[in-house]
C-alpha cells in the first residue's frame, strides 16, 4: 500500500536554440495526441470544434507536484507531431529559415530573425528516456554561471493561469546578465511520463541599458507567437510560497457580535479551515502525484493527541474520503472558490480514469488503493453519488451565468463526460429483477468491515463482497445526482432511473408511524431502523417534491434525536434513536461491560454535521429562525482554526472528537443557502 509510483516512458524534446539571446524547450510525445471524448447528448448539444482549443497542465517542477500547478490554453497542440511541425516560418516581426538535420534525432532544425537581427534557431530533439529532463539551472551551474535571482512569476491567459520559473543569472567568463523562464506542461493532469511532457525555456540576453522589463517583454512577445496567445503578466513583487493557500487574519468571535456577524465569521473560519485541509500542505507536502488537491477529511494533530484517532496517526492522517470531497467542492462553489473546485474535480476525474471507479476514499501521501493494491478498499453508491451531484452543481452553477458555456468549454465537457461514467457505474447497482424488495432501490456498493473481538482486542474483519442492502440516504442523493444528470444532458435514461428511486423511495421507504424514511432496504424487506439524516434529508427531498405536509412531518420527526450537552449547554442532534451500538454482544461486552447492548439515545452524542443537515431542512422549509438558532447553537463545536469536531464523543470505529469536513462543510453550505435564494434553489431543489 505503501509503493510509490516510479516515472517511466518515452520522451520527446523539441528545442528551440537563441543564439545570443534565447532559449526555449519543448518537450512533446510522438506516440500521443492530446484527447478528447464524445459525450452521450444530443448532437444539437455541441457543436465547438475541439481541435481549435487545447488545455495542458503546467508546473514549474518536474519531478514532484508544487502548489504553482496551472493551465495553459492554446490553439496549437504541441503534443501532436503534425501541429509542431506546422508552426508557421514567420512569427509577428521573427522569420524562420529551416536547415536540414545534420543527425537523424533532429526534427526541425529552424533559424528565426527578428528586426533587431535578434537570432533564434529552433530545434526539436527525440529522446526514449526521462533522464533527458533535468532543470535548466543545471546547465548554467555547469557552465558557472552564478545565479542571482530565483523565483515564481504569474501569467495570465483566456482566463486561465499558470506560473513560471523566474531566474536571473550572470556568466563569470563574459559578465553576460541572463534573464531566464521556463515551466513544464502535460497533455493532461495525469501527469504521466508515457503521454509526453513539455518544459519550455525561454533565455534572454539583457541589455542592462534596457533593462529586465525589456527583456521580459521579448521573451514573452515571442511566446505569444508560437502559442498564437495573447499573454497579461500579473508582476509580484514577492514570491509565493509553495502553499496552496494565503494565511489570513480572522476577526475574533465576540459575545457582543450579533448573531449575522457571529455567522458571518463562522463561515470565514469554517472555508480558512477547509482551504488548509488541501494538499500538499504542512502535513502532506508532497502528496501522491494523482491525489494532489484532495482534502484531508481529518484535522489530526500530531504533537497533541486528542482522542483514539489521534494516537492512530500514522494511518489516518492522510486519508481523503470521496463524501467529503464532494462536500468541499460543493462549498469552494457556493463561495465563489471556483478554481479550488475545478482542481479537485480534476483529481478524481484522474482517479475515476485509472480504476473505472471511485473507491470510497484514499490516502494521499501514498497509492493506495489503487489497481496495484485495493485490498482492504470498499466502494459505497452513496459516496460516488454525493461527487456525481458535487460536479453536476458545479457545472449548473457555471451555467447560470452564460446557459451556452458547456458549448464552448472543453474542459466543462470533460466534467460532464466523468459524470455520465459515473452515473452509468451506479446504475450497475439498481435493483432491477422483479419481486426483488430492493427493486428500483441502488444497493450499497462493495465490500464492508464488521468487528469481531479476538485474543481480547477488537478487530476490523474486511469481506469484499457486494453489499446487497440499500441504503434510503444513499438512494437519495443518487436521485439528486441523475435527475440533474438528465436536466443537464437530456439523456431519457438517466431521467427515468431517478423517476424510478423517486417512486420507490415515496411508495416504499416512507414510514407513517415513525413520519419519516426509513433507514434502508433488505432483501427480506424495509429496515425500520431510524437515521438522522433520513429524517432531514428526507424533510428536503419531499419539500423538493412539493409535498409538503408530508416534508413537515419529516422535519418534526428530527426532534426525536434531540440532545443536551450539558459541557456546552446545548442543544443539538444524534445520529441514531433506538439502535444498539454494536450488533455483536462480544463487542459490546468489551466496551460498554456494564451494558453490552448500549444504545445512542443513552450515549448523548452531539453530531455536528447531522445537526447542520436539520437546520438546512428548516431553511428549505422556510423556517429560516429555527434554523438560525440550530446553527448558533452548534458553533460552540467549531474550533478556533475554523473546523468542526467530528463529535463530541469519540465512539470506536463510529466516531471521533477531531475536527472533520463534513460538518465544516455542511456550515458553509447551510449558511450559503441562507444568505442566498440562487443558492437554496440550486442546491438539492425543486
């Protein structure tokens, strides 16, 4: 599990030479073009020609991820032979003259001239091995030139950003001053050695009498031509961390606020939290190169142990589950945080593309699971649901502002083209035989853990078979996430399977004596077991549905899961009412000897994360006071860096004291919706 992903394959490098003045590298794949897929729409739906526009992945490291990853949009594609070989003979002022290759290697050999006689010689070089990339500093190292400057510059295109490597660099011999620019650039955020890689490098002899500025201003002006962009550099005076995120300042919270600023802050601490969760951060510097930009679903400190989770460190500190990433996408877009969400949706469009699947979450700081190494890994319908609907929202959202955008974005049609695959995956697990119980519903996934107590310890005992049970919590965000599917694509089949979870959710799952769903559904019929989240979810799916009497009743049912904390004097949510805590008495005899059948309702356990999903079924309902009041009372579980405990009790193998996505996430969605009526109405809506 612990394996690191070595490098491999081919290389291509395409150089270009100046002589006195510049230099810049390409580096391309010969065996790969750059690709796009083909949507299952109606045809009327695109019509953009996908040749005329490229997005690569750029960095200004090679060899390990850095938080300065970016884009870069162009209309040539350097990773296909026949666009590099067609670069135009004439750039704007510089003119090209090709000379035959002197050595079979050699795929262009080309001499460009500007107005200033100014000499730039263009070279494209074959090479089978990743030891030809190495630094541009290397070269000026050996050659013992002193470097003087070294850091990161920002530019900016079509909308899109990416950074380079600025460096500035003198030569002892002929007090030559340098002024040097380079980046690397994938065909896609795989990052794979086998689909090519580009560095490009950019040297310019400096006129001091000119000055730097002059001679960035020629660098770039011949960038703009090969790439036929149109480039605005963003200067900074200072350069950037490598960090994903920009420390800030958050006011205190004061007794003396009133209740919209003490949100208002709560919202602020709660996104700060969340952004520092992404890696690479201070605990996963250098993650895993396909996870880079998934969050860390724990806060876990590692000086301070605070709780069981804490003092098992080593194993869960860089784990990333699939339901919080697709919580945080949803809230970086509510907040306007759309490159944060874009960047994430990028990483699992990488991880559905290697498996065919999502697993129900990953570490981050090494390949497990993965298609080398997934035992021990499950897969759950409802997770891979909640990031269906996360990248559906995200698209819906971009469309409110220009309904045409899918249209012409490329990389929208990528987003929407994964959430077709993953639909198409869940629909694998719906019930379809006749007679079936579970028909219609979509069962559980694959694989599940159960306790068993050995040798006077209790153990995690894994069964990667299918889990035949379907969960009603599960059922309803699938049916969020086709029915959105089916408005977005117009594909019939994707509409009708969430008609049919909708239909049976209502005729089946409904239980009138409790006036809430139930929590699942088993081969031998309903499991009446009651679940916080069926009762607040539910409230929201039939409110969406317009029933609602029916959505009230639901609401009402929360109050039976009620509790009093009396350490923070409030009142807030359980997860569960009636149920044992462990099934298997041996468990329960181990942690709870007194009384092995112990239950929730005799636990008192705050759920932060379930509480908030209450007050936001009060916000669908329009009871915007209640659930004011439900959410002021839970940001007594909120800490001082901004995430929210997990749980006031740590509860073995269920739940823990440390700060969590979830219901860090679940504050700024709730609060977003409450502030915002585009919002409420988009999220989860009619």
């Amino acid at each position: 599990m612990i394996t690191q992903t070595k490098l491999s394959g081919r290389l291509v490098w395409a150089s270009i030479i100046v002589v006195t003045s510049f230099n810049l590298f390409v580096t391309w794949n010969l065996n790969r073009k750059f690709q796009t897929y083909k949507l299952d729409i109606p045809k009327t739906a695109l019509q953009l020609d996908l040749s005329r526009e490229h997005k690569f992945i750029t960095d200004v490291g090679y060899y390990h991820f850095t938080s300065h990853e970016g884009k870069i949009v162009s209309n040539w594609n350097f990773f296909s032979v026949d666009q590099l070989k067609k670069i135009p003979r004439q750039l704007g002022e510089w003119k090209g003259v090709d000379y035959n290759p002197t050595f079979k290697e050699l795929v262009h050999y080309r001499r460009y001239t500007d107005q200033k006689k100014n000499k730039i010689w263009f070279i494209s070089v074959y090479g089978e091995n990743e030891v030809t990339f190495h630094t541009p500093e290397i070269c000026y190292a050996n050659d013992g030139w002193e470097i003087i400057t070294r850091k990161i510059k920002s530019i900016k295109l079509k909308g899109e950003e990416f950074r380079v490597r600025y460096m500035l660099a003198r030569s002892p011999k002929s007090k030559t001053l340098q002024l040097l620019l380079y980046w690397y650039m994938w065909p896609n955020s795989l990052r794979k050695m086998s689909d090519g890689a580009v560095l490009f490098r950019v040297a310019f002899n400096v006129d001091e009498e000119a000055g730097i500025e002059e001679a960035e201003n020629k660098s770039i002006d011949f960038i703009r031509q090969i790439l036929s962009l149109k480039f605005e550099e963003e200067k900074r005076e200072k350069e950037p961390e490598f960090i994903t995120y920009k420390p800030v300042v958050l006011p205190t919270m004061d007794q003396k606020l009133t209740t919209r600023q003490k949100l208002k802050i709560a919202q602020a601490r709660a996104l700060n939290w969340m952004k520092r969760q992404v890696v690479p951060n201070a605990i996963i510097p250098e993650p895993q190169m396909d996870r880079r930009n998934l969050i860390l679903s724990f806060e876990l400190n590692r000086e301070k142990p605070v709780g069981d989770v804490d003092k098992n460190f080593r194993f869960m500190f860089g784990r990333s589950f699939i339901y919080d990433n697709a919580l945080a996408i949803i809230a970086f877009t509510m907040t306007n945080n759309l490159d944060q969400a874009r960047l994430m949706i990028d990483a699992f469009k990488r991880l559905y593309e290697q498996s065919g699947h999502l697993w129900f979450g990953y570490n981050t700081n090494n390949e497990w699971p993965s298609s080398k190494d997934s035992y021990g890994a499950i897969i759950r319908s409802g997770a891979n649901g909640w990031m269906g609907y996360a990248i559906t929202y995200y698209l819906r959202t971009r469309l409110l502002k220009d309904p045409d955008l899918i249209n012409k974005d490329q990389e929208l049609r990528d987003y929407l083209n994964l959430a077709q695959k993953m639909a198409d995956y869940l629909l694998e697990f719906q019930v379809t035989q006749k007679g079936d119980p579970r028909l219609g519903f979509v069962t559980g996934g694959e694989g599940w853990y159960y306790l068993k107590k050995e040798r006077g310890q209790v153990v995690e005992k894994f069964s990667k078979e299918k889990v035949m049970w379907a969960s009603v919590e599960h059922n309803i965000d699938i049916y969020y996430f086709l029915r959105d599917l089916g408005r977005l694509t117009g594909s019939q089949r994707y509409v009708s399977a969430a008609q049919t979870i909708k239909d049976v959710l209502l005729s089946k799952a409904w239980n009138e004596k409790l006036q809430q769903f139930n929590q699942g559904q088993r081969l031998d019929g309903a499991d009446t077991a009651q679940a916080l989240d069926t009762a607040s979810w539910g409230a929201i799916l039939l409110a969406s549905l317009g029933d609602k009497a029916k959505a009230l009743q639901a609401l009402k049912a929360t109050d039976n899961y009620k509790v009093f904390d009396p350490e923070k004097n409030k009142t807030a949510y359980t997860p569960y009412r009636d149920q044992i805590l462990f099934e298997d008495e041996e468990v329960g005899q181990f942690y709870f000897s007194k009384n092995p059948k112990t239950k929730w309702d005799d636990l008192e356990v705050v759920w932060p994360e379930g509480t908030i999903g209450v007050a936001l079924a009060h916000i669908k309902l329009g009871q915007r006071s209640q659930a004011i009041n439900i959410i002021e009372n839970i940001l007594a579980y909120q800490t001082e860096n901004g995430g929210f405990l997990y749980a006031n009790k740590n509860i073995p193998f269920n739940f823990s004291i440390n700060p969590s996505v979830a219901g860090t996430a679940w504050l700024i969605i709730a609060l977003s919706a409450l502030n915002d009526d585009d919002i409420n109405n988009l999220f989860w809506g009619g």
